[in-house]
C-alpha cells in the first residue's frame, strides 16, 4: 500500500491510507524461538478455552511445564491480537473517531447467500515467525469470499479483502464484525457506508455473535495451519489457498446437508436455514 518511491510524503500516504506513520518506519525485533513456540501454544489453547485470559492461560501453561508468567503471557495475548472472549459490560470506549454500531443478527433467520457477511482476524504461526489472516465469509453458506495474509494488523489488508468481495460478489445487507479498530475504523466503516451496507458489530468479548468465522479458524488451523510449519509469507499465503479453494469447493458441511459452500452459495435450493 506505501509506495516509498512515490513523489507523496510517506508521512501522507499514510494519513490518506488511515494507518499509523509508526508501523510504516518501525523495523520490529524478531521474536525468539521459545517465544514463537509458546505463541504457537496459546493460539491452540485459545482455540479450545476462548474465555481463558492471561491468568488462565499462564495456569495451563504451567501445568504443562512451561515456566511462564502470567504479564509475559498478556503480552504475547496482545502481540497475537487474542483476548479472552465472554460478555462483559461494555464501558470501553472506542477509539476517537470510531464508531460502535449495534449488533443486528440477533434471532435473524439467514436464509439466502448475500444476506449476511462476516469479517475477522487470527493469528498464523509459521516455522520462524508469524502473520495474520483476515476473511470474508458470507453466513448462509459458510463460503469464503475473500482473504488476505498480513505481517500486521493495520486496517489496510482489511479493506483490500472487502473491496475485493464486493467487486467479485456483489454486496451483502448486512456486514458483521467485532469491535476491533480495524473494523471501526472510518475507512473501513467508510467502503460499507458509500455501498450502502447495514454495519453490524459483535457485543464486546461475545464470540459467539461471529460464530461462523470462530469455527472457520479452528476448521483452518486444525486442517491445515498446525500440519505445516510455513518458512515465508508467500509459502503461507500459497498453502491457505489452495486450502481454501478445497474448503469452498470440496469439503463438504454437516451444516448445509453435506454440500460444499459452493454449492450452498451458488445453488442454495434444499439448503436447511441457518440459525
């Protein structure tokens, strides 16, 4: 997205582009081996105890022999963008300039592809480091739209992934995401807007408001993120897509009467309500 060769100040190209100037000069130190295996740990732990917060975690962790303190912990917690999920109240405040906007889904019976898509991020181990994946999927047919890897977590590979949805499927009613500032982000909220698309967000800490995208994850990394151990970013971004082109036309789903999301997309006929 930043064009370093362009006659535009990068300090501009980032204020157009609504990311941080820091993230365009900041050169991260690499995170170690134990680290990065311990990362890898927690990500599966969260996967099986997503209410588990630092305190929690540094228990299990414990138990299994690693020596870990419970700050260390909330530490990795922030760098892998995984907080502990479960309903609290919400006395947070957003970001300024962001805008929280009501979650829209609750009891709404999604009974045809498009009515619904949701949006979110997970982390991504890999042999020697970490990415982060973001994707579409449309709710009725559990199909994936469109997907993007990124080394950080700014809003920019968010919005490439939804332009690329919305120019390849059409546009949904309604768009659902979490609270993160990715997703409130004026220039994120700002695409949803200008294509006149209802804004829906997750009640703060509930995953199961996006419960199709959480149950993506734990599909991708189970088969196919934790069999590999990716040594570059292109290698990742090349084995999630050919897994994701399997996922969307060949494996089939419980949920949708054993079909693939192909065909519960392209061909919703037979295909039971989602709830």
């Amino acid at each position: 997205m930043i064009d370093r060769k362009h006659d535009l100040p990068i300090t501009r190209q980032a204020k157009v582009l609504n990311i941080s100037r820091g993230s365009v000069y900041y050169l991260p130190r690499p995170v170690s081996a134990a680290d990065l295996a311990i990362m890898r740990r927690i990500d599966e732990l969260h996967l099986d105890y997503p209410f588990a917060g630092s305190r929690m975690l540094r228990d299990l962790l414990n138990a299994e022999g690693v020596v870990i303190g419970r700050r260390h912990v909330a530490t990795l917690m922030k760098r892998m963008g995984i907080k502990a999920l479960y309903r609290k109240p919400n006395t947070s405040k957003p970001e300024p300039g962001h805008k929280i906007y009501p979650y829209l889904l609750r009891n709404l019976p999604v009974i045809r592809p498009n009515q619904v898509w949701a949006m979110d991020i997970t982390y991504i181990p890999m042999a020697r480091g970490f990415v982060y994946l973001t994707a579409i999927v449309d709710w009725f047919s559990r199909r994936v739209l469109a997907w993007r890897l990124s080394i950080t977590m700014e809003a920019a590979f968010c919005i490439e992934a939804l332009e690329e949805a919305l120019s390849r499927h059409g546009k949904p009613e309604i768009f659902n995401t979490d609270q993160g500032s990715q997703f409130t982000s004026l220039a994120f909220t700002g695409v949803l807007i200008r294509n006149g698309i209802a804004i829906s967000m997750d009640g703060r800490g509930s995953w199961r408001d996006n419960v199709f995208v959480e149950r993506l994850w734990r599909t991708i990394k189970y088969e196919e993120v934790y069999l590999r151990a990716y040594e570059t970013v292109s290698e990742a971004r090349a084995s999630i897509s050919r897994y994701l082109r399997f996922y969307n036309s060949r494996r089939p789903h419980s949920s949708l009467d054993r079909k693939t999301p192909d065909q519960a997309y392209f061909n919703q006929s037979s295909i039971p309500v989602a709830a």
